[in-house]
C-alpha cells in the first residue's frame, strides 16, 4: 500500500460510501499480507472503516486518506498481534494438571468410610498436606487456601490484593506441584509399609 497515492481530503461522512469502495481493496490486501487468516483480515479492515465513520470530520478533515488508512491499519495489526500474545499465557496444560490432581485428591479423601486403615491413611494425608502448607512461602500458601478451602475465584482475590490473576495461577501451580512431591513420597512409604 503506497502511504500517499494522492491527496483525497475527507471531510464528510456523504463521501464514506465511495471512500469504502473506492480504498477498500488496497489495504485489504495490506492486511491479508500480514495476518494469517481472512477472519482476522476482514476484523481489521471492519475496525478500521468502523473508526474512519467515527471520526468527527468537520472537526479534524482528514487531508490524506491513504496515509490515514495506512496508520490505521498498521495500529490495528499491531494491537490484533500483541493482543494474541497476551492472551496466550494464562491458559497452561499445567493448571488443567493441577485441577485433575486436586479433584482426585478430594475424590480419595472423601472415602471416609469406617474402616480404620482408611481412616488412618486418610488422617496422615491430612497431616501432610498441613505441613506442607506451611513450608511454602505465605503467598503461596494464601492462594492455594483461599481458593481451594474458601472457595474464593481468582478474579476476586486478584481485585482484593492487586494481584493479576496470572501471578495467582502461577503461585498456586508451584503450592500444587510440592504438594504432589510430598504427597507422592507418603504414598510410597505408605506403601512400603
């Protein structure tokens, strides 16, 4: 897409229309040069022309459509990529192991029962996951409390302490992942027994 084609003042909204058809296909083809899909074509030339009719054109003409066009689009392009990085990072394969460890856990404690093997078993788990709990760091420790015995949700500890919810997710991964370490080595003296 050529910056300046030519000088096109745009400073009323009756010109959209023609504007539409007549720039349309230059920066669609900018777009689809960059980005990987048509969907994420289509979004950004849709956001660009939606923005172009917001804009109040009798108080700020655009004196260069094309180099107005150019700008908008390569925003856009840029914000659509960083935004997709951001989104990536919260969503891990680890959390999804953490949950199954955690409900399995639950699952196996709430096999109460009357027999006093299991009643013994379940009370020496009980124990050590108490202690492991408080080897860890109070940050730690707080999220994995908070969410897992209060039932809190990460959002709202994240709105209460200012925390981002990443950070969160990301220290009750590392509480678990002890807790996994030091509940595994009780099994295999549990067993050994």
């Amino acid at each position: 897409m050529t910056a300046v084609k030519k000088k096109r003042r745009l400073d009323s909204r009756s010109d959209l229309p023609l504007v539409y058809d007549q720039y349309k296909p230059e920066p669609e083809g900018y777009i689809r040069r960059r980005m990987d899909s048509a969907e994420d074509t289509e979004d950004i030339l849709q956001d660009v022309f939606y923005k172009l009719t917001k804009t109040d054109l009798q108080e700020n003409p655009i004196e260069y459509l094309s180099a107005w066009l150019y700008q908008a689009v390569t925003n856009r392009i840029i914000d659509r990529r960083r935004k997709k990085r951001e989104q990536a990072l919260p969503e891990t394969r680890q959390e999804n192991e953490d949950d199954y460890f955690l409900d399995s856990l639950s699952d196996f404690l709430a096999d109460d029962g009357n027999d006093p093997e299991i009643m013994f078993r379940n009370e020496l788990i009980r124990e050590e996951i108490e202690l492991t709990l408080s080897e860890l760091p109070p940050e730690q420790r707080s999220v994995f409390e908070l969410t897992e015995y209060d039932g809190i949700p990460y959002k709202e500890i994240a709105e209460t302490t200012g925390v981002p919810v990443p950070t969160l997710l990301s220290r009750k991964h590392y509480a678990i992942g002890h807790l996994r370490k030091r509940l595994q080595q009780l099994y295999r003296e549990i067993v050994a027994r």
